[in-house]
C-alpha cells in the first residue's frame, strides 16, 4: 500500500469564459515513489449544481518517469477532474493516466483551502 501523496499549490482566479470557470495553477508534490513531481497551467470547471463541478486541468508536468521522453522530463498533460465543494473549501479529485505501465491508472486527491479572497 502506498502511503499518502503531500504536496502544496495554489490557484489563481482568471477571467471567466461563458459558463465555465478558469484559474491558473500550480502544484508541488511527492509522487508515490517520495520523488519530487510538480505541474503549472490552467484549469478550466463547469458547475454541475449541487456543489459539484467538473473540469480539465492542461499543464507543463515535470516528472522522473517523464526522463525517458525527453531531457527535462518535462511534459504536457491534461487531467480530468470532479469538485466537491465543502463550504468554502474543495475536494478536488483527479484522474492520472497511466505513465510507466498501461494499468496504472491512479487518482488523486487535493483539499483546496482558500487563504484569502
């Protein structure tokens, strides 16, 4: 069993486009393995009503098993992602594509407190 995944980012509000919402992102984190992983772009939601929304997050991903696609392991990624808004906080729950083996799929999970307004 893999132990839990910490890591701290932010969020930043951006224009909204129509019906949907957009901010810029960033996050810093330990992957499974305890090796150094991060990503920064944008995220794009759509409310569902009843606190949940749905959305895509579109990012320049830096990542150890990336090594083997190019120098930097460094890559574009989009990852599909669900709210659930608790108060005024989130649980953002992301689904993560397989990286180094077709069957490892993966979700992940954020707690996203606002600091300020």
């Amino acid at each position: 069993c893999d132990l839990p995944i910490s890591g701290l980012g932010f969020s930043l509000p951006a224009r909204p486009l129509g019906s949907f919402r957009a901010s810029w992102v960033a996050d810093a984190f330990m992957d499974s393995g305890r090796k150094f992983s991060a990503y920064a772009g944008q995220a794009v939601t759509v409310p569902l009503g009843r606190g949940f929304d749905a959305g895509l997050t579109g990012a320049l991903m830096y990542h150890r098993n990336f090594a083997r696609h190019n120098r930097l392991s460094l890559l574009p990624v989009v990852l599909p992602f669900a709210d659930c808004r608790l108060g005024s906080w989130k649980l953002r729950t992301y689904y993560v594509p397989p990286v180094r083996r077709v069957s490892d799929h993966q979700v992940a999970a954020q707690l996203m407190i606002p600091l300020g307004r």
